[in-house]
C-alpha cells in the first residue's frame, strides 16, 4: 500500500501552482495573525483549557476515516465544531495548530500546502460553518432540536463549500487545469455531499456532549437552546 | 478537581482513546480528495495508486518523524498530546502575556450580552 492512499490526505505538495501555494499561504498567515490577536483580547479565560482539548479532539477524530461508499472515505474537517465552541477565529487557531503537529509530525499534507489547508478548514470551514450556525441557530426554534439542526447544516455545508474551494485551488490555479475543472468540481462536491453526513453526526454527537456537561463553555451562549442557557447563565 | 480540569481531562482522555485506539478502525479507502483525483486525473491508469503518488509530488519536508506510523496507537496517542499542548499552551502564553486584570479584558461574562 503506497503511504498516500492509506490515511487521510490533506493536499500534498504537488497539487497547486506556486502562486496557490503562495496566496493562500498569505491568506492563512494573516488570518492567524489576526486570530492570535483576537485570542488575546477576547477569548474567555474560561475558555483556554478548551481551546487545547479542542484541538486534541480534533486532531484524534481527523484520523478516523469512515467509508461513504464508491470506495471512498471522509474524516471529520472540525473547523465548523470548532467554530461552535470558540468563535471562527479561535477555529482558525485550533485548526492552525492541528495542521501544523500533522504536516511537520506526521507528513500528512504538504508543508507547501499548509497555506491552503489552513485556508480549507480553517478559515473556510471556521467561518463559514461558524457564521451559517449563528445564523440557522437563530433563525430555528430556540429548542435543542432546532439548535442541533443549526449545528449539523453548518456543519455539513462547511465540508461541501471547502471541497469547491478546494477544487478551485486545484483545478485553475492547480496542476489539473481548467480543462478538468468540471469533472474534478463535480467529483469533489459530490463525494464529500456525502462525507459532509459523517461530519454534521460526529458535530452533533460533540456539540451535544458539550451541551449536557458543560454548556457554559460554548460560545454566544445566546444561541443555545433555552434550557441549557439557563444552565450556562448558572453555571457563569 | 473543579469542573473545568475535569471537563478537561474527560475530554483529553476521550481524545486519546479516539486517537490511540479507535484510530485502529479507521478505513483504508482513499479520501474525498484521493478519490477525485483517481476518478478524473488518473482515470485508466494501470496503478491508480502510483498515478495518485505521481500527482502528489515528492514531500519537499520529508523530515516527519512519524509520518511512516500514523496508525499505531503511540502516534495518535503523541499527536494528540502535542496538539492538547501546543493549542493550549499557545493560548494560555498569549493571555498571560497580554497584561490584562486576571479574568481577561471582558467587562463582564458574555452570558447575557448579545452578540451582533
């Protein structure tokens, strides 16, 4: 078995053009930067042991791959849960910090790359998964099913939106071209439309664990439905 | 043990399990991306496998320590330690360098602040 196809593969070295690698290098390291600001001024004390948990959890769970069928398989992303639990920049941080133990520890994605993968399911799956939460949650009943309903679609539009993102980083500005731009896109969307099931139920299952031991830990507890907000009001 | 370091310990040791042992389980199948590219770039190759490893490219950081033992238990047991440490220790670095009262810069819990 070739080392690529037996785990997880974040994008290699070889995928992009230098001038991806290089922009969505930018993107990433001015996101973090701002991220780390933002960290320091506004994250809740209470906070910073779940940040490391965070990361941990996600770390753990990206090695999990699970089949979806056709042959392929999908891991968790963990940028929209992140983004649940601390906000979309601190996601960016955790996700930042995952990517990074696992390029330079364990080979998988490439260094060239980080850029990009920090750019997916950092920033993309962070902001995106986290803003369409706050959205959802607050347009859905305030009840734990509409709540969890709000965590699961950002969850799953956050992997089917950074697999589109991903093709454009891959197809124009990547080795495969423009010319394999549609069957790459459709192909990508298609495989993780399924795969972004298994990360809206791992979401869900985490989200709900957070919720029924220690709610007052998640972010914009405003959004919370309205039982566990009391227990969180509480709590704080 | 007050409810934060337990909160946090159950959610490390949960992790752990997940990395160490759960990680045994996992699927070997390619991924979204591995799929996509063998299914259009690599469509008709004799050894879809080699044609993937093709397009990937040689690592040009190929000084991974651990990059031949991804499922063994010991390396999801280290990446989950190193990420539970670098992820906590950066943040709790950056608020205690940040010169604010103890309790962080917020005037009071966001409990029933509304945000937006």
């Amino acid at each position: 078995m070739s080392t690529t196809s037996i785990l997880a593969m974040h994008i290699p070295d070889g995928f992009m053009d230098p001038a991806t690698a290089v922009a969505t290098g930018v993107v990433a390291i001015v996101v973090v930067a701002v991220a780390l600001r933002v960290a320091k001024d506004r994250l809740d004390d209470r906070q910073v042991p779940l940040v490391g948990v965070t990361a941990a959890f996600v770390f753990a769970v990206q090695m999990i791959n699970f089949p979806v069928g056709l042959g392929t398989t999908g891991h968790l992303i963990g940028g929209a849960l992140a983004a649940i639990l601390l906000g979309p920049w601190t996601a960016t941080l955790v996700l930042a910090v995952v990517l990074l133990v696992q390029a330079l520890g364990f080979g998988d994605g490439g260094i060239t790359a980080l850029g990009a993968n920090i750019t997916l399911m950092g920033v993309f799956a962070g902001f995106v998964g986290g803003y369409l939460y706050r959205a959802l949650a607050h347009a859905l009943p305030r009840s734990r099913g509409g709540y969890l309903t709000a965590v699961g679609i950002a969850s799953w539009v956050s992997v089917v939106g950074a697999s589109a993102l991903c093709s454009l980083f891959i197809t124009f500005g990547g080795i495969f071209g423009a010319s394999e731009a549609v069957p790459v896109f459709a192909t990508m969307i298609g495989l993780h439309a399924l795969i972004g099931i298994g990360e809206a139920v791992i979401t869900v299952a985490a989200v709900s664990a957070v919720l029924a031991t220690r709610p007052d830990l998640i972010e914009d507890h405003d959004l919370l439905p309205e039982q566990a907000d009391r227990g969180a009001a509480v709590a704080a | 043990m007050s409810r934060t370091t337990g909160f946090v310990v159950g959610g490390l040791v949960v992790a752990l399990l997940i990395g160490g042992i759960l990680s045994s389980f996992a699927a070997s199948d390619p991924d979204g991306l591995e799929s996509a590219v063998i299914a259009t770039q690599c469509e008709g190759a004799a050894d879809s496998d080699a044609c993937l490893s093709e397009a990937a490219g040689d690592p040009v950081y190929n000084a991974a320590p651990l990059a031949d033992y991804r499922l063994t238990p010991l390396s999801g047991v280290l990446g989950v330690l190193a990420c539970f440490a670098i992820g906590g220790g950066l943040v709790l670095l950056l608020k205690r360098t940040s010169g604010a009262a103890p309790g962080g810069t917020r005037p009071e819990p966001r409990t029933r602040q509304r945000v937006e």
